[in-house]
C-alpha cells in the first residue's frame, strides 16, 4: 500500500465520504 505518501486529494475524498456516510446514518436513524 502506498500510504508512506498519500495525495491530499485522496485524504479529502475520505473525509468527504466520511462525512457523507455520517450524514446519511444520522439521516436514515432519524
């Protein structure tokens, strides 16, 4: 795995879809 040097835009693509996931559990529960 290359994760010795990861780019920022995969760093911000996994918070995005964290984000989102989270969104949408909160959502869904509701």
């Amino acid at each position: 795995m290359l994760s010795h040097k990861m780019p920022k835009s995969i760093w911000y693509f996994l918070i995005l879809t964290g984000a989102v996931s989270t969104f949408v559990a909160c959502t869904g529960v509701s």
